[in-house]
C-alpha cells in the first residue's frame, strides 16, 4: 500500500513539473493581453471582431510554445508517458470541464441577450466568476497551482476595472489597465520558469562530465 502512495505521489511530481517550463504561463499572458488591446480597436471593429482578430495570434502563440517545448523543453526533461490513475483523473476533468463550459455557456448567451438591460457590473461579476471557478478546476485536476493565482488575478480584472471607471474615469472600464497588469505577471513569471529550466537541464552534451570527455 505504501509503495503504491509513494508511485502515486511521484507520479503528481512529475506531473506537475510538466508546467514549469513557463510556456502555459506565457500563453495564458499572452491570451489575457488580448483583453487590454482589444478595447481600443472595439470602436472601428466592434465588440466581437475586436477579439477575434486575434484568434491567429493565439494560434502563432500556442505553436510557437509547441515547438520551443519540442526542441528546446523535451531533449533536457524527456517525455513522461503516465499511469491509469493520472489518464482516469484527467478524464474526469475533461467531463467536468465540459459541464461547466455548458453552464458558462448559458451564462454567456444570456449576458449576450440582455446586454443593454444588465447592468455592466452584473457582466463583469459573471466573466469573473466563470474564470474564478474554471481556474481553480484546472488548477485543482492538474496540480499546476499557477493557475489559482492566475484566475484570482483575470477574476478580479474586470471588477477593478470597473472600479476605476466609476472612480477614476479611466477609459474602457479600466481594461488596458487591469488586464495589462494581469497579463505582465504571467508572462513576466512564464519567463523566468522558462530561463531556469534552460539553465538547471542543460542538454546532455552540455554536461560537464561531457564536456570532460570530449576533451573539453
């Protein structure tokens, strides 16, 4: 029984350390910065096609991210291959995951619907609640605790946003503002995982006892 807590808890390990190269990190930066730039184009473009303009930003972004893990990530980490338990676990939260994208969903068509007779706060207190909750899911069934942070920080977002609006007369809500700031840290923070992960799991001939046997 021991052994098998103890294959259990290196599993989790490993697992987790999946998320410490800082590209999810930078992804999620770059996705929340959308929502600090895409304010100013709503004007010309409108509500909708100012945000999915850059659906080919996000998807240069996440290939980009796909190939750095690919040449630079994989030959220092390797690639770790899971148990039942863990493809179980994820499985369950695919289902959850898929629940509450219904429910947010619905959310969303209604916000959409009544825009004009809701009230903004009302909007914002909806977005921060569906972000709140689906972080803190994918935080929970991943393990990677990141996430907890993140979606407290994109949670309130928009709620200071519109306290700044309301008090201070800062433009689009406050958006650039808040969602700026939001999207600095994670990619900031994506950064500096990434850097530490080059650095700490240099490439097998990058080794000294490598080096060494080269000659080096």
């Amino acid at each position: 029984m021991s052994q098998k807590v103890s294959l259990k808890e290196t599993e989790q390990r490993v697992f987790r350390f999946v998320y410490q190269d800082g590209l999810w990190d930078i992804c999620i930066g770059s996705f929340v910065l959308v929502f600090a730039i895409a304010p100013f184009l709503s004007r010309s473009l409108g509500d909708f096609w100012s945000t999915a303009v850059f659906v080919p930003f996000w998807a240069i972004v996440f290939a980009v991210a796909w190939l750095v893990r690919k040449r630079v990530v994989v030959p220092r980490v390797g690639i770790v291959t899971f148990g039942s338990w863990r493809k179980a676990r994820m499985l369950t939260f695919s289902v959850v995951v898929l629940v509450f994208g219904l429910i947010s969903l619905v959310l969303g068509f209604h916000s959409a619907v009544f825009f004009d007779a809701v009230p903004g706060w009302v909007h914002a207190a909806r977005f921060s609640f569906i972000i709140l909750v689906g972080f803190s899911l994918a935080g929970y069934f991943t393990g990677f605790k990141r996430l907890y942070l993140y979606g407290l920080l994109i949670a309130l977002a928009p709620l200071a946003g519109e306290w700044f609006y309301t008090h201070t007369n800062i433009p689009h809500h406050g958006y650039p503002v808040t969602f700026g700031l939001t999207a600095g840290i994670a990619i900031c923070i994506g950064l500096v995982k990434f850097i530490q992960v080059v650095r700490n799991h240099p490439l097998p001939d990058e080794t000294p006892f490598a080096q060494e046997a080269n000659g080096g």
